[in-house]
C-alpha cells in the first residue's frame, strides 16, 4: 500500500539481504543499489544510488534521497523504490518503498490538510488567512430571519432570566419592550467622569504620536494668530535661523573683558597661519624671538638653544638617541634614505649578512629575510662592492 510523502521529505530506506538458499541473513556479495521510478516510466528518476551498510549489522544496509521538486518529484504522483543485490551470486531485486508525494508540511509531522469543499460543495472564500468562513443559515432546523442590516443578525428574544420582556422585574433589570429614554445618571457624573476631570483634569501621562506632536507645533504656528499667545511669539520672532540673529560684531566680542569660547571651530588654525605669518614672533617658551626673512633664522634658534643648561642639553640628546628607529625599513637602490632606513642598512651590510661567491646579501632584523644585495668585484680578492637590489 503506498504512503503519503510531503514534498522536500527525505526518505529513508532499509534492506536486509539474506542467504538464497538458508534464507539466513548474509551479507550482498558487492554493494547493493537502489532505484525510484515515477509510476509507469521505466527509467530511473535519478535519485537512485548506492546503498550504505549498517555498521556491525549483517546484512542490514540503509539509504536515502529527498523528495524534492528539485530532483524531479511531483505533487500526486507515485514512486516506487526498487532495491538490488547479489547474494551467493544470486541478483535479487525487492519493491522497499511505494509512496505517492503531496503538499510539502509548514510544520514538521503534521500533514497539510486543505479543506475546500464540505458535503460536496466548496467553501467560501476566507476573509482572515486561517480562519475559515462559517454561514448559519438554520438553528435547530429552523431557517434564520433574513437581518435587517447585512451582516448583523436578527435577535428574538422571548425570554430573559425566565421571564417574559415586558412590564416585570428579573432581578434589577427592568424589562421593555422598546427602550425609549435612558435614566439613572446625572450628567457629569459617574465613574468616566471621575477618573478624566473637569476640563480633562484627571488626564496624566497621556501619550502622544509623532504625527499628533507635528499636529500640535503645526497649530501653533499657523492657526494661532492671537497676540502675545506662543503661536504668535514664535512666528513673529523665531522665524529664522537663530544663528544669524545675534547684532553683535566680532569687535563687540573681543571688546569685552571676559569671554567663553565654547567651540573652537578653525580657531587654531586661524591662530597659526596669523602668529607664523607676522614678520616678528616670540616663542616664549624658550625665550627668544624668531624674525621672518627669506632666509629662516635658524642661527638666531641655535644660539638660543646654547642657552640651555648642560643637563637641559643631555636630556634632549638622551630623548633624541632613546626614540625608536620605528618601523624597520631600507631606501631603495640609488634613494636618500631616512635616518631610520639608514640606520637598518647600516646594521644589516655591516652585522648581518652572507657571502656567496661575488654576492653578499644583507639580511633583515629576523637574520634570514633579504634587505639588500650587493655585487664584488672579485669572488677571491675583492676590492669593491656595488649596491644590486
């Protein structure tokens, strides 16, 4: 009998070989295969394949595919698994598996079931996705009235807590058979009342949305027009950019004795380009004036800077040799090098390198990279050497 299958399912298989002749259980003579076939084609669906067999489990061998549109397999259509092996030099072929493909399942173990007709006739269409259309049309047999607002039902009530509606009293609920008036509540009054206020002042923490707090600033500034309301202030004197309303000028600000700059903006270059463009400028950290000529001052700095104490000079020096020679480096062939290139070519041509025939080659800091390679004159009596890379 064939089973149902959902689409996308991966389907599992089990065969057991046995001996022809014993029937006892035994193991394939070669690797037993596996076919699907779609109803009446007779070629395999191309899911077929080798079976793989159970670990320590004599002749016990499992397989599997998935059901997938993608390898072939269609809704309603049935297949049928046929395995095959050789046991004792004998070919046997057994049906394993006959199964028919439906709707694939939206959740795990459950089958999809489409319910589209009920006794022979097919269901409305749903208004909420899920939620099936139901139409009363009887209660116990009997028709109901056709409503007088569409979608709304008819109600005859003939009775309420067991009495008839009409004059009498069930509990304290009057019953009648129009309601014409309504009584019992003394306007404003009544719990509503009491909990928003007069003039809504028991209202608090009453949340807005951002299209109601624009509504808001939107009356303010274009339906308010009364004088001296907020509306009116803010259109007649907020109505440009705040930055550009202040009458001061850059002489009343530096005017006064006291002043906070609260941002410094270009401020700092602005000073700079100003102190280094003026034609006489004091550092006054190191108490000598520099003066601004074609040709840059830079005796007037050394001979300020002999005025400092021996031990000043020492620890500049001493600043100056402990700084790190930073990231190791070498100039190209024929390139002024920085003072730090200069410095690893130095230690490489001169501490770390090789000699292999008329070639030496310098070494980086790791003692085996290549930094720099140089050519002899001689491979047994140099006299020269010349830089190669």
């Amino acid at each position: 009998m064939a089973i149902e299958c959902p689409l996308d399912e991966v389907v599992l298989l089990d065969v057991i070989t046995s001996h022809p002749g014993t029937g006892a259980v035994t193991d394939a003579d070669s690797t037993p295969t596996f076919a699907v076939y779609e109803e009446t084609t007779d070629t395999d669906i191309g899911v077929g394949g080798n079976l793989t067999k159970r670990t320590s489990l004599t002749g016990n061998y499992r397989g599997q595919f998935t059901a997938s549109a993608a390898n072939g397999f269609e809704l309603g259509k049935f297949y049928s698994v046929i395995a095959s092996a050789t046991v004792n030099a004998i070919a046997g072929k057994v049906v394993v598996r006959t199964f028919r493909i439906v709707a694939a399942e939206l959740v795990a173990g459950y089958l999809l079931t489409d319910t589209g007709k009920w006794l022979g006739g097919t269901i409305p269409a749903v208004n909420v996705t899920g939620i099936p259309k139901v139409d009363q049309s009887h209660l116990l047999g009997t028709a109901f009235l056709t409503p007088a607002v569409a979608g709304t039902p008819d109600v005859n009530a003939k009775q309420l807590g067991g009495v008839v509606p009409g004059s009498a009293t069930v509990g304290t609920v009057t019953t009648v058979g129009t309601l014409t008036t309504y009584t019992g509540n003394t306007p404003q009054t009544g719990d509503n009342y009491a909990r928003i206020g007069a003039a809504g002042a028991g209202l608090t923490a009453v949340g807005l949305s951002t299209a109601g707090i624009l509504a808001i600033w939107h009356q303010l500034t274009s339906a308010i027009v009364t004088a001296s309301t907020i509306g009116k202030l803010l259109v007649d004197n907020v109505n440009a950019t705040i930055s550009s309303r202040s009458s001061h000028t850059a002489a009343d600000v530096w005017a006064s004795t006291t002043r906070t700059l609260s941002s410094f903006g270009t401020l700092v270059a602005d000073v700079a380009t100003a102190v280094w463009g003026a034609t006489t400028r004091t550092l006054s950290a190191f108490g000598f004036t520099v003066t601004a000529t074609a040709d840059p001052n830079v005796a007037t700095i050394l001979a300020a800077m002999g005025a400092l104490t021996a031990g000043e000079r020492n620890a500049i020096a001493d600043a100056i040799f402990a700084r790190s020679l930073g990231t190791e480096g070498y100039a190209a062939d024929g390139a002024v090098p920085t003072f730090g290139q200069f410095c690893f070519m130095m230690l490489s041509g001169n501490f770390e390198f090789s000699i292999s025939g008329t070639t030496i080659t310098g070494k980086k800091l790791d003692g085996s990279t290549p930094a720099m390679i140089w050519t002899l004159d001689s491979a047994t009596a140099p006299t020269s050497r010349t830089r190669a890379t």
